[in-house]
C-alpha cells in the first residue's frame, strides 16, 4: 500500500479481501457482486470485474475492540477491483446512512485513502433537488468527511489499479438506498472518456445541479490531523472521532458543511 493505515493489514487481489496481522481482527470479507449493484448504475446491464469490491466492516487491533464496541466505534475498510463497469468507474452504490438508534441522527463517516486514486462523492438529498453536490479528488493518506443524511458513493479514479480505503463508521451502521434507486443512481455519473479521465454526466431524474469537484478538505474543526493514520489518531485520543456515532457532539459543525 502506499499509505500505511497504523496497523497491520494488507489487501489482497486473488482473491480478493484483506490479510490480518496477527494482532489485528476481522471478519471474513463481504463481496458485492456486479448484480447486486447494478441498479444504481448508468448503464445497468454493463459487463465488468465481478466480485466488484470487497468489505472488511469491524477491523483494528485486537487490544482496542473493547474501547471500540463501548465507544459505538467501527473501522471498516474496502478494497475495490481494477477495470471498468461499462463506461464508468468501479464503485460503490449510492445511499444514506440509516439513523441510528443511539444518536437518532443519520451518521457521519471519516475516510481514509489507502493506495489508489478515489472520487468521494456526495449529494446533501436523495430527492428531485439533490442540493449541494461535490466531487472530492483523493490520494494516498487524503482524509474525508461525508456529513450525516448526505447520500454518497466512493468512485475508482484510475481504471489501472485497484483502490483501497478505510474509514470510521458508527458500529450500528446501516444504508438506506431508496431515495438514490428511486431516482435510478446519485445526481452525477463519472464517465471514463476516450481519453482515460473523468467525465461528469448529469442524472436526468433531477432537478438542475451544480457538482463542485475538489480537493479534500483540512478538517481543523474536528481535530483531525493531515497526514497520520486517522486509526492512530483514534489510539492517540480515543475520543478524537466520537462525532462518528454520536454527531450532535458537534451538531454547529454540520451546517452548511463543506466536503
């Protein structure tokens, strides 16, 4: 990987997942077939990489997952594979966070770019006016912040390569998909060009949008330190990202929120 995550675990391509130190726990990962995807695609009846990308929910050192379970903290991590699904990058369903019964709010989630290129995208609404809507371009060890009720989905920026990335989740997670498969997909599809790059095509079932595409974010506000592994930061101060499952801790920061 290019960017180290603070604890031992590698991704792995054949097949495809994760390897866990022998200090580290994780689940036996979850693949999302093409099929299971294919709804919230431009093109749902396209060819491409199946498994498309593999989910490791709950992982981190072994000595943590007491403090993890008691803080209603999660780290998850994906790996994405190489290729295309049709003319569109591989990538992840759009969706919402599902309120959780601790916050009764819609959660935040905190990434972390591991090895690859990735697009966060984000949308404030799942409805006819989606709101805001922001493309944010990542790197290794970039960091970025998906507000609560926001709908996203986390887009491979280069077809060459696999993507891989981490990112602090509440442990009661859940995904709502109907407002974005209602509208068949987010507000915006990336399009790969003739020439390899990124292409941004509107969703016709919305109303009139403007996509702001970016640079990440330096989330100062929150603590949040550039360039070290947020999962360290998590070890350096076990309280740095309980906004995560409880985001009324810092309600004042979500309005008007920039991604």
């Amino acid at each position: 990987m290019k960017f180290y995550p603070g604890f031992d675990i590698k991704p792995t391509t054949d097949p495809m997942g994760f390897e866990y130190g022998f200090n580290v726990f994780g689940p036996s990962v979850e693949n999302r077939t093409i099929d299971s995807i294919r709804k919230s695609l431009r093109n749902p009846l396209c060819a491409g990489p199946d498994p498309v990308y593999s989910i490791a929910m709950d992982v981190g050192k072994k000595v943590h997952l007491p403090l993890l379970k008691k803080l209603h903290l999660l780290y998850g991590c994906v790996t994405y594979a190489a290729g295309k699904l049709g003319d569109e990058p591989v990538r992840s369903q759009g969706h919402i966070h599902k309120v959780s019964p601790l916050s009764g709010w819609s959660t935040p989630e905190v990434y972390e770019i591991w090895s690859g290129k990735a697009i966060i995208y984000m949308q404030e609404k799942a409805e006819d006016q989606p709101g805001r809507c922001f493309a944010v371009v990542t790197g290794p060890g970039d960091v970025v912040i998906v507000p609560p009720y926001w709908a996203h989905a986390t887009i491979s920026a280069d077809a060459e390569q696999p993507l891989t990335f981490g990112a602090w989740c509440d442990r009661e997670y859940g995904f709502e998909y109907d407002g974005v498969r209602a509208h068949k997909g987010l507000a915006w599809f990336p399009v790969i060009s003739e020439n390899g790059e990124i292409e941004w095509h509107k969703n016709p079932n919305y109303k009139d949008c403007e996509l702001i595409v970016k640079s990440p974010e330096i989330y100062t506000q929150l603590g949040i330190e550039t360039g070290k592994p947020i999962y360290q930061q998590f070890e350096e101060n076990t309280e740095k990202f309980l906004f995560v499952p409880q985001p009324q801790l810092v309600k004042e920061h979500w309005n008007n929120f920039v991604c």
